[in-house]
C-alpha cells in the first residue's frame, strides 16, 4: 500500500469520501431500524399492551386493587349482616348508606384490616395444626 504522503491530494480525497460514504450508511442503517422500531413502539397496540403490563407489574396499583376489594366486601357484609334482603325501602336506603360508609373506612383503614386478618388466620392455622398433633 502506498503511503498518504506518496498520495496525491485527488487520491487522498477520494479515499476520504468514500470513508465518509461508508459511515453514512451505516449511520442510514441504524437509523432505519430505530425508525423501524420507534413505529412499532408506537402503535396503538403496543401502547396499550405496554400500559397494561405497567398497570399488572405496579405493585401500587395491585395494592389499591386489594384495599378496594377489602373495603367493598367488608361494607357488603355489614350490610347483609344488619339489614339481610329487604324491601323496605327505608332498610334498603340506609344498608346502601351502611355499605358505602364501611367500605370507605376499611379502604382506608386497609393495611390494619389485613393485619388483623393475617393474625387472625395465623391463629387460626396455629391451632389447626396443634389439633393434629398426637399426644405425648
């Protein structure tokens, strides 16, 4: 190979521009695929799909999920404990009324409320086991 000082300048530039072509498809490629890949990113699809996984994943999310769940069953059955199936519409009134007060206390009171059930079944599991247990 011919050393750059041997070179005239026509070669030297020629050499040049062909380096600098070759990085500019390479440069083309890449930026093709992150074309590519940025379109399919934002598809609706996607976009969706990728919001539901961050929603299943959120542990704040799941958590909220539960403490709704605790505070709808809790005020459901307060209200099936005091006022049962009615149709009186003054007892039909104030179990709605019931229902929606306790279910908003428990949701927020939610984390005590677990704990309690865990102790509570904890105990419960305890003394199951001890049952089982042969004398000795």
């Amino acid at each position: 190979m011919i050393n750059n000082t041997e070179k005239n300048p026509s070669q030297i530039l020629q050499q040049k521009i062909m380096l600098v072509e070759m990085q500019r498809e390479k440069d083309f490629e890449i930026l093709h695929e992150q074309f590519k890949t940025s379109f399919a990113n934002l598809s609706p699809l996607n976009i969706i799909k990728n919001t539901l996984k961050d929603v299943v994943n959120s542990k704040e999310i799941k958590n909220d999920v539960a403490d709704a769940g605790i505070g709808f069953t809790t005020g459901y059955l307060a209200k099936k404990i005091l006022f049962g199936s009615t149709i009186n519409p003054i007892k039909i009134v104030a179990g709605s009324l019931l229902q929606t007060l306790v279910s908003n206390i428990s949701i927020k009171n939610a984390d005590t409320i677990k704990a309690v059930a865990s102790k509570i079944f904890g105990a419960i599991r305890t003394n199951k086991n001890k049952k089982h247990e042969p004398y000795k």
